[in-house]
C-alpha cells in the first residue's frame, strides 16, 4: 500500500471521520476514498480553527486534522498552528513538503523546521516503511498530556513509496497520571484552614471532564470559583458559588473575590501571564494543580504544586479534605450572599448600557438580547478579539460544560468564525454562535461561503460600528488626519451574495426578532449571519486593584 492510501487507514484506525484542508495535498483525496470527509476552506487558517474546534468539543476522543499544500499553504497555516499551540490544544498538522532532495534547501518552507517552535512534536515522514511508527508518536502525542499540535510533514516524493502490509498499526492509549498524596495531604490542610480561599478553574477541567469533581470540592469546603477564558463552561455559572468567567474584561465578583483571598487553587490552568486573561493579585497564597510540571513557577509563584490530570487531582483533594472537615460541609450561605451583592451592584452599574434603546444600537443591548432569546444550556457560543470578547465574557453565563469555547492566551482576528463551523461539525444538534466584529471579519470573512458550500448551519453575530473602535485612543492622529481606523462594508449582503441567510439591524425593537429568524434558518440548515449596527463603545468592565 502507498503512503497515502495507508496514512488514510491509519487516520480511520483512529476514529477520524473528516479532514478539513486546502489543496493541493493528496491525503485529503486518499481520505475521501476512505469515506473519511473532506472538507475544503478558502484559507488555511479557518480550517486550523475548525480543526481546532473538532478537538475541543469532543475532547480529542474526535481529533481535529488539517492537511495543506506544500509552500505558501503550510506558509498561510503557520498562524493557525501558532493559535492551538498558544491554547494547548491538540490536532493532528499533515503539510505537503518539498521532494526530501531539496526539503533543507532555502528559500523553501520546511514545515517540521519552521513549526517546531509553535507545535508539540514535528517530524517528516522518512520513508514509507515507518509511516506506521510516525504516526503512532503523532498519536501517541495527541493523546496523551498536554495538548498542543503535532506536525507531521509529507514530502511530495513519499507517496510514492511502499508501506508494508499488513500495515502494523493499532490506535494508541491514552494515559493519566495523579498528584502526589504526600502534597495532596497537605494542599487540602492549606485549603481547609483558608479563611477566604478561591478556586481559578482552567481549560484542564474540560479536557479532564472534571465539572462534578470541581462542584463537589467547591460545595464541600463553600469555596467560589472563578474560572479562565479557556476554562469557561466548566463551572455553572448560575450556581451560587460560581464568581463567573475572567479575561481582559471581568465580573466584579471575579475581582472583588481574587483580592480578597486569602489561598488561590488554580486547578487545570497554566497561570500563564497575557493581558488577556485574569492576573494573580499579588501577596496571596497560591496552590497551582496542572498536568503539566513545566507550568509551575512559569508565571505565577506558587507555594504548593500538584501535578495530574485534573479530575484525579480533584478527586484525591475530595478524600484528603473529608477526614479534617469530619465528614461534614461547609455552609456556603455567607460566601452565596456576598457574591449575589456584588453582582448586583456591579450589574446596576452595566443596567443602561445593556437596556439602551439608542440606535446606533449599544452592543451590550444586542448581546444581552441574544442570551436572552437562545437556550443558553443547549448553545456553544465563541467570540472574537477585541471588543466581541471582552462585551461577551463577563455577562453571557453558562450553564453547562463546552457551551462556550474562550480563548486568548493569542488573540488572532478571526479565529470565531472557524471555530463555530468546528463546534457545529462536532456537535450538530447544537445552536453554534460567534460573536464578531467589523475587523475580524476582514480577516476570515470568506469563509462564511464554507460554511454555506459545506453545510455547515451556525449562527454569526456581527457588530458593525464601522470602526476600529479599542484603537482610537492610541491612533488619534492618524484617525482625525487620514480616518486610518475607518472600516466599512454591507456583510449582511456579502452573506446573502454567499447563499447564506445575511440581515441588517438598526433598531432595538428589532433585535430579538432578527435573532429567532437566524435561529429557525440554522433549523432549516443555512448559515445565517446577524449584522448589528453598533455604536462605537469602548467601556469594558475592568478593575483596579
């Protein structure tokens, strides 16, 4: 069996049942002989985000592949695999290469070479007859600690090249490790004895499928959890511990919480330092859980480290807490009030912002109106960078694990767009939203025609303030003298013009009612993009310390 044939089986071997590319690379026509999917995008990156999405949502158990051609395609993917690997998650890069004679030899793009820096593990396939040992380290990295993307290069000469049969292949395992007992006993005495501990929950808990664990230790010892970008969804964000989610913008409670702790547990994050996630106050004890040892002393210092999966590691802080607490709980009733004051003291202060009838509509309107008129329980929203993340984070809460797919440790434009048409291809039977603005959509606006040449039915929520609004106060001069932070287009039509369903808003009483019409033609299976016309807000909800 030739390379590409066999590199199809052994993708089938391990469950995949598309691959989303761009040709040329012969693997995505080697797949379809398969019946493995293909799926065609207009640039690299949105398929590197479908892909990426693919991965999220089923957590790995479906990975996300992505193929592309050798050249300028892995060139144009470089972004896309710099975005998985800046938010840990694992999807299988296969790039065409150049013939294995002039792969080293400049000007050409190497991709095992020039990926290795942004990818968990990158290697070229060699020959034929180790394809199998290849792919089974891809997998084997893809699987097992953290996630990161794998880059396994396909020079164009190998696919002329013999694999041996049978081929000798069998789907890798996946492992998990657990914390320490010794550090486990005495991280559980540290949070027993906390007068005012908090739990900052990340990504982790996802992959590690942890929600009940995280809500049993929360419950045990009445500890609020706030949670990362990353991480969001993975608490229920109704209950009365829950402080909500953090990035650049955050709930008050977040803040008000964090200062006052006296003990952080960080539980399946990396405390990785970003001006677009919640920073540590200072002066506080911190207790970092994370699978990967690398991470500790990364950004934050911390006083006590577990190293595990996220799950067994909250399981194991569930039985070391249960003999000092003598087998009772802790009454949350104080903590549920007090964060129940906050937020409502700090939603007052957001009231007119998110009821404004002014048209231009004010965007808090529009996405206020939007968690009110979707099953929030049955949705898996995403935003975008800029203003579409930090209006949406804060307010929009979740009630049920991977209902919101948040990013941020990298904040490429455009990366919502791919990864709502991921999370719908995944999960079909779900609402799947992003949330956008005038300049992400310059970059990735194309691909809404993916979404309606591939079938793929989400919903796409445009705020159109004709304006690069968060860049104002740094680009006065250029936007008084030259309007260089002026951005334009009718997108409503461009969709309509795609196939897609498109509708322009500039009314607030017509707010709601656009959204159900959206809603019922992704019911009938036509993408539909919403574009709002906004004005240009620059508040977010941001505190000093």
């Amino acid at each position: 069996m030739k390379v590409g044939p066999a590199i199809a089986e052994i993708l089938k071997r391990e469950g995949i049942e598309m691959v989303i590319g761009y040709p040329v690379n012969h693997i995505l026509e080697h797949a379809a002989e398969a019946d493995i999917r293909p799926i065609i995008v207009r640039q690299e990156r949105i398929g590197l985000h479908m892909a990426d999405a693919i991965s999220r949502l089923t957590r790995g158990k479906k990975m996300g592949v992505f193929c592309m051609q050798h050249g300028p395609g892995a060139e144009n993917a470089y972004g896309g695999v710099a975005q998985a690997f800046g938010e840990s998650v694992p999807l299988l890069v296969m790039p065409m290469g150049y013939p294995r004679r002039i792969a080293h030899i400049p000007p050409n793009f190497n991709s095992s070479v020039a990926m290795a820096q942004v990818s968990k593990h990158a290697e070229p396939i060699s020959s034929g007859k180790e394809l199998p040992n290849i792919m089974r380290r891809a997998f084997a990295q893809l699987r097992n600690g953290r996630g990161g993307p794998v880059v396994i290069e396909v020079p164009t000469d190998a696919f002329a090249e013999e694999v041996p049969e049978p081929i000798d292949y069998t789907p890798v395992f996946s492992t998990r490790s657990a914390p320490d007992p010794e550090a486990v006993r005495t991280v559980a005495k540290v949070l027993v004895e906390a007068k005012r501990p908090v739990i900052y929950a990340g990504q982790g808990v996802h992959w590690a499928n942890a929600y009940a664990e995280l809500k049993a230790l929360a419950e045990m010892l009445a500890i609020p959890v706030c949670t990362s970008l990353q991480g969001k969804s993975c608490f229920d964000e109704t209950h009365p511990l829950a402080l909500g989610s953090g990035g650049r913008a955050i709930p008050k409670p977040v803040h008000h919480f964090l200062q006052k702790s006296d003990v952080i547990l960080g539980i399946g994050c990396s405390f990785t330092e970003t001006n677009f996630g919640v920073a540590m106050p200072k002066g506080k004890t911190i207790i970092h859980a994370t699978l990967d040892p690398g991470h500790l002393n990364k950004d934050v210092r911390a006083q006590y480290g577990l190293v595990g999966d996220a799950q067994l590691t909250l399981q194991a802080l569930i039985e070391a807490c249960k003999p000092l607490l003598k087998g009772s709980k802790r009454d949350a009733s104080a903590t549920a009030a007090e964060i129940k004051a906050v937020e409502a003291e700090w939603l007052q202060a957001w009231k007119a912002r998110r009821e404004s009838n002014d048209a231009p509509l004010n965007p808090y309107r529009v996405l206020a109106e939007l968690h009110k008129t979707v099953d929030v329980a049955n949705t898996i929203i995403t935003h975008d960078a800029g203003s579409p993340r930090d209006q949406l984070s804060p307010f929009w809460k979740t009630t049920t694990p991977l209902s919101y797919i948040g990013w941020g440790k990298t904040t490429q434009l455009g990366y919502g767009l791919g990864l709502a048409m991921g999370a719908k291809l995944a999960c079909p039977d779900k609402l799947c939203i992003n949330v956008w603005g005038d300049a992400a959509i310059g970059f990735t606006g194309m691909d809404f025609e993916t979404a309606v040449r591939e079938r793929i039915p989400i919903l796409s929520i445009l705020l159109n303030n004709f304006s690069m609004a968060i860049e104002l106060h740094i680009m006065k001069v250029s936007t008084e003298k030259y309007r260089a932070t002026d951005i334009s287009g009718d997108y409503a039509a461009m969709a309509r013009a795609f196939g897609g369903y498109g509708e322009r808003v500039t009314k607030p009483e017509d707010i709601a009612g656009a959204i159900q019409r959206g809603i019922e033609q992704t019911r009938q299976g036509k993408p539909a993009l919403l574009e709002f016309i906004t004005s240009k807000e620059v508040s977010i909800s941001t505190f000093k310390d």
